[in-house]
C-alpha cells in the first residue's frame, strides 16, 4: 500500500461527491464499500489486521471485506445495522461521503434520510436475481428524494459465468420499470464486489463491456448542476452585530445561500415584509466577496435599514418562492408514533419554524410499486404518503424537484421534541 | 457548464459554520469544548469566521486532566487571547479532591474517563445547553453514526438505539429541561481535510505536531513521552528519538510516532502515507473493541 504519489495540492481543486447506498443483508453492499475502501487504499494497517484476524476467526477463507464496516457492538450482538452509517474515502479527484444504509422495508427511515444529502444513489442487484421488490424500493426512494445520479451495480457477475445476456436483460428489465420515475441519469456496471471485478479495476472477465468502473463512475459523474443555481434564495440564519468600537453600526445577516447567485448591488426583497433593499456587501474573516452561490455559508449587510430576523428570507425581486400556509407534500413517518390526522407538530423549514396541523391524508404509497393507497390512509414508521398540511404562521418556499432546501422540511413532535416526519414539498 | 464550483474544503468549511450558527441560533447558554488539539484549533478558527466581524459568541471550556503537555496549554492561553474567546478551565484534579471522581491505580493512571465526571460538572455548574465537540465520523466506529446535533439526556448519556433522524439540513435541537446537546460540526472531516484545511487557512498549531527530540520509552508499541505521571516497569527505559504527536491527548496515552516532519506539506505527505489509523496511537481506545461506544454512551466527548 504505498499511498506516497500524492500530489499535494490536489485538494485545492477536489470536489465532494456525497453517495448512499442500500442493499440488504445479501447482496453484497457491505462487500462493495470495503472493496471501495480497500482498492481506494482508504484501509489502513490496523484496520485491515483487525479484520483479517476476525476472518479468520469466523473460518473465512479470504478477508471478508464486508466487516470493514462492522458497526456498534449493540448492533453485532443483534446482528443488524440500526441506523445510517457515513463512510469517507479520497481519490486525487474527489472526496466522497457515504451515506451506508440498511435496506431492509423496515428501514425506509434511513434509506431516505441517507438519501436527503445524496448527490447519487448506488443500487445493487444480485445478477443471479435480476430486479426484485427491494431494487425497485430503493429506486423510488431515491426517486422521491431527487437523486440526481443512479449507479446501477448488477454484482455477483462471477457467479453468472460474467454473462453479457444476463446483464442486458437486468438493464433492459430496470429501464422498463425506471421509466416512471424522476432520475435522469443512469448507469450500468456490471461488477464482483467480492473478487472486485469492475470495481476499482477494470475486468478482463467483461471484455464485452466497455463503460466505465465503478470508481472512474463516480470520480467523473458531473454534479455542477446538482444545485439550483437559478432562483436567488437566502434564508436568515442569525443576525451578527458586533456592538464594537471598530464595527459599531454593522447589521450582517448570515445564512447559506439555498440557491441562485448574489451579487453586492443587487436588489433583493425581504420576506415576508416585501420590503426591497440592495445587497451592500457580502462580508467574510478574509475580505468581501464578489459574490455568493449555493452552498456558500455567508453574512450579507444591506444598503437599508431594515427590520429583519431568523427566519425571514432574501430573494429575487423577479424571482419569489411561493409564500402560503396550506401546503401539500409527500412525507415519510420516522417514527413508531403513528401521525395523528388532525394532530398538531412544530415544522421547521428553512430557518424558520412553526407549527402545522394535519389537515388530510390524500393517500398513500406502495413504495415497492409506486401505486396509491386510498383505502388504508393510516401513516405509521416507514410509510410514505401525500398529505397537506395548514402552517401557523407563511413559509416561502418551491417544491422539493426544483429546489431540495426549500421544499423540505421535518415535523417534530410537541411532547417528545423527537423528529417524526420528512416532508418533501410538491 | 458551471462556473459556480466550491471545493471539498469549502463545502466541508460551509456546512461546519452553517451548524456553528444554527447552535448559536436555537440555544441559550452553548460552549465549545476546546482540548488544544488540532481539531479542536480548527474549530475555533471556523467560530471566528461564522460570527466575524462580532467575537465568538460563546465561551471555550476546556477540561484540563492535569496530564496535558505544556505546549499545549501554552497554546490554548495564547490562542483564546488572540481570537479575544472568553476561556473556561475546569480540573480533574479538582473533581478527585471533591470524591467525584477517583483516580486509576496502576503504572499509567489514565484520566480519560475522569474527564467525563468533570465535563458533565462543568456543564451543570454552568448550565450550558449545548456543547461543540471536535469529533468526526472518521476517527472511529461508534462516531461513524454519530449524529451533527447529537442529543444527550439529563445523565448527559448517549443513547445510540434512540437518535434523531437528521435529514437534508435541518438540525432538530429541541429537548426537556435538563438535557442538552452535544454538536459536531467536523462531522464530516477527515484527518486529511483538517491538515489541509489548517494548511490552507494557514491556522498556527501547537510546536509538539511538528518534529522534536524527546525522551520517551516504548510500552507495548507505543511510544510515551517522558512525564511525571508515567512509572517505568521492569526493563523500560526513557531514550530520546526524534519524533512528533499526530494526535494529542493525555501525556499517559498519547503515543507519539518517530518522524521528520517539519512542516505542514510534509505533515500533510505523513499522513498520506500513514499505514496505521490515527487513534491507532492512543492507549484509551486500545483497551476494548468497544471502548468508545461505552465512554460515549456515559458522557464521552
């Protein structure tokens, strides 16, 4: 493992790629981020020793890449993954976050809140199974949650002889059934996570396929466009004022900016008063900036003095998010608490918060097979349904397929402050 | 194309502030824990720039074990009276005197565990509401799920089963009187991000990362430096070699690693090439499989 030919000032120019995968406890998932891990050169000595060691112990024959990513002991004494794990490895490229989910139905909850930061969605068929009901599951998940990018990774090519029919029949099989959903991009790797086929290395057991591995994939997959660079929306974080000698009238409003591009000279209107200003300056530690965009973390001061606070909004005088209080969205129960219809919960969207009522369950959704439930509206943990809700007080927002930050939101329960629902605004 | 385009650092830099201020945003009474160590440096350096041109609008609390290198401390002193941050020390020390908590026996007394006695008296005494911890996911298998707002009950325990779904960007820190949160806004950072990130901000680091002669003795593999609370046994003996920390702790557990490394470049090349994981040079994690999983679910940093 000689990790000495880095070029030291590739991390001036990296980007960040930000992946989940899911997969049940079979198909190889685990497998697959070890094998990313170990041919990425991510491992290190003790770790590796560690699970040769434990391979061993358990009569493996080779090192089982798969207990790289072991996690709690209260999870290997039950046996399963309880929850999202977040992995990380770097080429010169890129640096990549994976969002590692369990993919069992039961876990609908962390597949989509893996999902919720994803710029792609890995999804993993067993070549000798083809598309099965968890595959579609976590294509509409990442569907829903507007995954941009989907790899498709038909794995266990080894055990198929590395047939090129049986692959083409998997791709011929998924594009039938993804035609119905929202993900524009899709690519097809056929792989052995276990023997790593297609993986890091490029396989001489498919030389009928010629596409990119797996890692060449996801080091160039283009996500410049992955944010909205388009409708100018600057939620109010937290107003800075100083109060010292050196800075003693400065009013700077500090935020992130959840999509289009600010400039200083801009006109902008406040929400909810309306009231229009210009953009002063775009303030950081190390000078002004000529400008802002997605998902820069900034502090902005206005050329008016204006009454403005957490939760208010800066945007576009030609460009304004819709501002109501009945709004319907798509939602994922998280909880064992059942939603109540009717029942009261704080939102938070944006920086803003408030509270909602439930006020109709349209329905809800077969998430294996995309269908409309409507004689069954009872939304419990891991349900998906359409629902609309009435806010206390004006949200400014889109909807969740043009902008994920301003169309989502989460319900927090009033008596436990646990979160409970993932709203995705239509 | 797409002119708009941040780097890896940039975003990690974005999202560590954006929590930063939503922290400064939802609590009353926030503080951030600060050991002296580099990711700790990082973050104060990442509070100035959220709230800039205003000071950091919370205090740094540091829990000091006793066992700390001088350097360090020094360090921490000079630093808080730089960025003009508000500091907080409270002792371990202290906390034994009051029977709160009692000290190891044996040839390296690690405090390690003390710390947890005193960091939940001090968040008691003050009534902070929230705590920023330097932690990151990469460092170790129980913080691989550690969640940015991790939510503590009025034990100041971690209940890994019972977390909150965080989901796009929207932090939940909502909670009883009583409980409190701990934050992690490197959450997502790699040992190699904050070596780069401090070269590229060029954020001054305590002397004792970069290459020294010291005196230490080699336990089991790893190398000590030479102290008062360290009791040679059987055939030890203190030599001196040219070595630097990569991480630092406790003088009792913190290994150092035989290296040149004069400069945050060759730094940077170290741990690029580095065949052993970073807390692979400390003691307190080697003493169980799940070591930091129980030392979290009981108040742990």
């Amino acid at each position: 493992m000689d990790k000495n030919t880095v070029d030291l000032d590739n991390y001036l120019s990296m980007d960040l790629l930000r992946f989940t995968t899911a997969g049940s406890v079979d198909d190889g998932k685990s497998t697959l981020i070890g094998r990313l891990l170990y041919d990425s050169k991510s491992i290190f000595e003790d770790q590796l020793e560690a699970i040769e060691e434990a391979s061993h112990r358990k009569g493996k024959e080779y090192v089982d890449l798969s207990l790289l990513t072991d996690g709690l002991r209260a999870e290997r004494e039950q046996g399963i993954t309880i929850d999202v794990a977040y992995r990380y490895f770097a080429t010169p490229k890129r640096k990549f976050i994976i969002a590692d989910t369990p993919g069992h139905i039961q876990y609908t909850r962390n597949m989509v809140t893996g999902a919720s930061t994803a710029n792609l969605a890995i999804i993993l068929i067993d070549a000798r199974n083809g598309v099965i009901e968890q595959t579609c599951r976590h294509s509409i998940i990442a569907s829903l949650l507007q995954i941009k990018h989907v790899v498709v990774c038909v794995n266990k090519m080894d055990l198929v002889n590395f047939s090129q029919q049986v692959f083409e029949d998997i791709k011929a099989e998924y594009l039938a059934f993804a035609k119905n959903l929202s993900v524009k991009d899709i690519h097809f790797l056929p792989i052995s996570a276990l023997m790593g086929d297609n993986v890091v290395d490029r396989s001489i057991n498919t030389p009928w396929y010629s596409g990119k591995t797996l890692m060449e994939t996801l080091e160039t997959v283009n996500i410049d466009q992955d944010y909205n660079f388009t409708d100018g929306r600057f939620p109010v974080q937290y107003v800075i004022r100083p109060h010292s000698e050196q800075y003693h009238d400065f009013r700077g409003y500090a935020g992130r900016v959840e999509g289009g591009v600010f400039k200083p000279g801009d006109e902008v209107v406040v929400l909810p008063s309306g009231l229009k200003t210009k953009i002063a300056a775009i303030e950081s530690m190390n000078g002004k900036m000529e400008e802002a965009f997605p998902p820069m973390s900034v502090t902005m001061t206005l050329e008016n003095d204006i009454d403005i606070s957490r939760g208010d909004m800066l945007v576009k005088a030609d460009n304004q998010p819709k501002v109501g209080q009945e709004i319907e969205l798509m939602i994922c129960w998280l909880n064992e608490k059942k939603m109540v219809p009717g029942g009261k919960y704080v939102i938070k969207h944006t920086t803003k918060e408030a509270r909602c009522i439930v006020k109709e369950v349209k329905y809800k959704v077969n998430i294996s097979n995309l269908e409309e439930i409507h004689d069954n509206k009872e939304i419990g943990l891991n349900d998906i349904g359409r629902v609309l809700i009435k806010t206390t007080a004006p949200l400014f927002y889109d909807s969740y397929s043009v902008n994920r930050s301003t169309g989502s939101l989460i319900l927090v329960d009033e008596f436990t402050n646990e979160t409970v629902g993932a709203g995705m605004i239509i | 194309m797409s002119n708009y385009h941040l780097t890896h650092l940039k975003q990690l830099e974005a999202e560590a502030i954006f929590v930063m201020r939503e922290v400064a945003a939802q609590f009353e009474r926030p503080a951030l824990l600060f050991s002296g160590g580099k990711d700790s440096i990082v973050m104060v350096h990442l509070a100035q720039k959220a709230f800039w041109p205003a000071k950091i609008p919370f205090p740094l609390l540091h829990v000091d074990t006793g066992h700390n290198f001088v350097e360090t401390l020094d360090f921490r002193d000079e630093m808080a009276q730089r960025v003009g941050a508000n500091i907080i020390v409270r002792y371990v020390q202290d906390s034994i005197n009051k029977g709160t908590a009692v000290e190891e026996k044996g040839p390296n007394p690690s405090r390690n565990m003390l710390q947890t006695v005193t960091l939940l008296e001090a968040i008691e005494e003050f009534k902070f509401d929230a705590c920023f911890g330097g932690g990151r996911r990469d460092e170790e298998k129980a913080r691989a799920k550690e969640r940015f707002f991790s939510h503590r009950d009025e034990f100041g325990q971690w209940d890994p089963k019972n977390q909150r779904p965080e989901l796009w960007n929207l932090f939940n820190g909502k909670k009883q009187v009583g409980e409190h949160f701990r934050v992690f806004p490197i959450s997502n950072w790699t040992e190699m991000d904050v070596w780069q990130y401090i070269a590229l901000e060029n954020i001054p680091i305590p002397s004792i990362y970069f290459t020294h002669q010291r005196e230490v003795v080699d336990r089991r593999g790893t190398l000590l430096a030479k102290s008062d609370f360290i009791t040679l046994m059987g055939e030890e003996k203190y030599e001196t070699k040219t070595i630097r920390f990569r991480t630092i702790g406790d003088m009792t557990c913190t290994g150092a690693v035989e290296s040149a490394a004069n400069s945050l470049d060759e730094i940077i090349r170290e741990v690029a090439s580095a065949r052993q994981t970073e807390r692979g040079t400390r003691a307190d994690d080697k003493r169980s499989d799940a070591a930091m999983e129980d030392r979290k679910k009981q108040g742990y940093f």
